[in-house]
C-alpha cells in the first residue's frame, strides 16, 4: 500500500477509483479495510464514480504506531488527513469518518475548511459535543495483561475487536487517552461545509444525529434503523443515504 509522511510519522493509505475524491477515516481499533473495504463501503462508492481514498490513522493498521498518548490528539489525528489530501494533490475532497474518525473529520472540517468539499459524521453525533462516555475502562481492558482479566462490558468490546484486528494494545491505549476531544457548540457553528450526521438508532455511544445536525450551519441528519454502534457502519440504509447526500451537496 502507498505511505506518505505526516507530523514525522509513516501513514498508509489506499486509493481506488476514478472520479472526485473522497476521504474515508475509521473509527478506533479499526482500520482502512476492517471499517471500508470489509463492509463494502470501497465498492459502493467505486461503482458510484467515485475516487475512494482511505487512510490508516496513526497508531492502526499499516500506519506507524507511536505509544506516547501526546501524540493522538485530535488535531494532530486531523493534521494528518489534510497532508493526505495535500500529498494526493486534491484542492478539496468530501470526508467521511465513522466514530473516531468522525471527530478526526470535525476538527479537520473546522481547521482546513478549504480542502473539505462536505463532511459525513456516521456513528457520532451530539458526542462530539457532550462527549461519549468513560474512556478509564477502555484503557484498563487495552493494557489488561490477557482478555481473561477484563469484566467490564465496554472494555471487553473493545479488547475483543482490537485482537481480531491485530492491533497495537499500547499504542490504541495511547490513541484512547489522548484522542477524544469535544467541540463546542460554537465550533461545531463554524462547520460551514454541507454535512450529513449519521447514526444507528440502537448507538448508545455516539449520541443525538438530529442534536448534532441542528448545530451545524448545513447539516441533516440520518437515523439507521435498528443498529447499533457497530452494526451500523456496513448498514445499506447509510450507505443509501450517503450516496443521495453526495448527489444533492452543491
């Protein structure tokens, strides 16, 4: 897969397709091809016309992993997508990002407003404000030295989908203690690019897609029925509403 440099650190990315160019960013844990080419968000957007670029974020997939918590931050998590855009020599791109990676494309929507065509938030929505829980529990069960160690639920979710994936336990540890910024409502205001909020009706993580959507200047929101936080993410309702929000968005 290609690299490109961000920050001093080797990112990895994909890029299928002809057509305009949009940016995928996963959520936490995952990676390019668990949270977009697995659940057929690569294919679906290929056939639509579409240039699908999808990187791995720091610390996940192919991407380099540093364990120091400083350096997940969400602006520099979103830094790193802008060089990406940069690198690729797009002036803009839509952006799509599911629950981490959805915060990853807030703060680069309100930072680099000017490389951000429109912007999806799918399984985050007033979290991104309110915030999305206890993230102790998370860590706890990440650095716990075997699964058989974890009882809490939250935890155990999460320790369960990072071993499947193969993933660096210290450095999504790291990523957890450092990556979950909010914003206010008035950053969120100043999110000017057409925006769709997209979010499982069984998501107890992600929060309100109608209460996000209302802060946001030209947001609208997508409520996927009957999923939750992690079924969501393949849904055909979503990636139905995705595609007519890509076709409507000036």
């Amino acid at each position: 897969m290609p690299t490109f440099t961000s920050d001093g650190l080797t990112l990895s990315y994909s890029d299928d397709g002809e057509g305009e160019p949009i940016l995928l960013i996963h959520g936490f844990a995952s990676n390019r091809n668990v949270n977009w080419r697995h659940t057929g968000w690569i294919d679906t957007l290929t056939k639509a016309g579409r240039r699908v670029i999808a990187i791995d974020n720091r610390g996940h997939g192919e991407s380099e992993k540093p364990h120091d918590p400083a350096l997940y931050r969400s602006p520099l998590m979103a830094g790193d997508a802008r060089r990406l855009i940069e690198h690729l020599g797009f002036e803009r791109a839509d952006v799509m990002g599911y629950s981490m990676g959805a915060r990853i494309s807030a703060f680069l929507a309100l930072a680099a407003p000017e490389r951000v065509r429109s912007v999806i938030f799918g399984g985050l929505g007033s979290g991104l404000v309110d915030g999305v829980g206890p993230w102790e529990p998370i860590v706890e069960a990440l650095e716990a030295p075997s699964i058989d160690a974890v009882t809490h639920r939250t935890g155990m979710m999460f320790r369960k989908f990072a071993e499947q994936t193969g993933a660096d336990l210290r450095a999504l540890a790291a990523c957890m203690r450092a990556s979950r910024q909010s914003l206010s409502p008035e950053e969120v205001g100043r999110i000017t690019a057409p925006a769709l909020v997209a979010v499982g009706t069984r998501d107890v993580i992600a929060g309100s897609a109608e209460e996000l959507a209302r802060l946001l200047p030209h947001g609208e929101a997508l409520e996927i029925p009957d999923r939750d936080h992690m079924l969501a993410v393949g849904d055909k309702v979503y990636k139905a509403g995705v595609l007519a929000f890509l076709e409507r968005r000036p």
